[in-house]
C-alpha cells in the first residue's frame, strides 16, 4: 500500500452510534459510559450515543416510534457502525429488529453486546412438565417462546458481530443459531477496583 493511501485510510474517521441505555439508572448505561471513556483515547473513533434509550422505546406505540426510527435513519445515514447494548428487558415488541433493519438496509455495520445468555432469557419448553400442566400451558409456553426469539434472536442473527462476556452466553447464542464466526468473547470493562483482591 502506498503510503498516500495509507495515510488517507489511516486518516478515516469511523463513526459509531450506539442503540443503548444511557444518562438514566442502569447497569448496562454505566457499562456503556465505562466502554466509551476505555474508547476515548483511540485516535479514528467517533461515538454518538442515539437520543432515545431503548427504555423509552420499548413503551412507544407504533404511531411514536415511527418518527423516533426516522430520526435514526436520518443519524445512521452519518454512521459506519451501529453498535447495540442487549438486556431482555430493554426489548417489547420489534423496535430492536426495525433499528437493527434499518442500519442494514443502509449497508451499515451492526455489532450487537450481549449480556445475559439466551438461556436464562428464553424458557426452556420441558414437555414432560407442559404435559402434565395440559394443553393451553403447553401452547402459551410455544408462543412465549416464538415470541421472545422474534424480539431477541431474530435481531442478533442480521448482526455482523456479537460481543459476549463469557463462554455460557456464546453457547446458548450458537444454540439458538447465531454463527460461531460472528461471535467474539471480549473481557467485560469494569471500573478501577479501590481495594486489592
């Protein structure tokens, strides 16, 4: 490579912007101000965080979500890479797969951080036991199930990349059919430690 070339790719400026809790009181926002500040001193990196926290999302009606992904789509268009902070509770319906959608329709790079396992997030169907609890148990577990692997899974599979903190969450994560090659386990950042161990 040349070094004009070189430079001019060195010199690129890659933006991000982040789908995620923030300035409320939450576990994983905490997490995503600790991630930003460990980013801050790499040269070449640009994070903006979206506006609207997916604790608001998820309560938003069809009607007062539509403009809320416009303006998404309108700041993703400024953006190489979305990059999304999953917890089960932060997702209720479809707003997750329509930002996930949306960042691929424009040919963006998705990376999605996991933080719990699939397995403690989607119950697992024992049929000895919805067999005994009769028919209706039966179905409306089928249907939880469906329904929590259409709001979570679905996404993560559009996913270029999926970070996780452990070995547990990447399994369940091939389980429920996520690509191993999609799949990187990251040390998870936390803050200086006052005391020694």
């Amino acid at each position: 490579m040349s070094t004009k070339l070189s430079e001019k790719f060195m010199a690129k400026t890659i933006r991000v912007l982040h789908f995620t809790t923030h300035d409320e009181e939450c576990g994983i926002g905490k997490y995503q101000e600790q991630f930003l500040r460990a980013m801050k001193p790499i040269p070449g990196i640009e994070n903006t965080v979206f506006e609207y926290s997916p604790n608001r999302t998820k309560v938003m009606t069809k009607d007062e979500f539509a403009p809320v992904l416009k303006q998404f789509s309108e700041q993703m268009e400024e953006h190489d890479i979305l990059h999304v902070q999953h917890e089960f509770s932060f997702y209720s319906k479809d707003e997750l797969d329509e930002i996930v959608s949306e960042a691929k329709k424009q040919g963006k790079k998705v990376v999605i951080t996991i933080h719990t396992s699939l397995n403690a997030g989607i119950p697992k169907l024992d049929l000895r036991k919805l067999v005994s609890s009769g028919v209706r148990h039966i179905v409306g577990s089928k249907r939880l199930k469906n329904y929590l692997i259409n709001v979570h899974v679905t996404p993560m599979k559009k996913a270029d990349l999926v970070l996780v903190h452990n070995s547990v969450t990447a399994n369940s994560l091939i389980k429920y059919g996520i690509k191993k090659s999609k799949i990187l386990k990251i040390t998870m950042p936390v803050p200086q430690l006052g005391f020694k161990p």
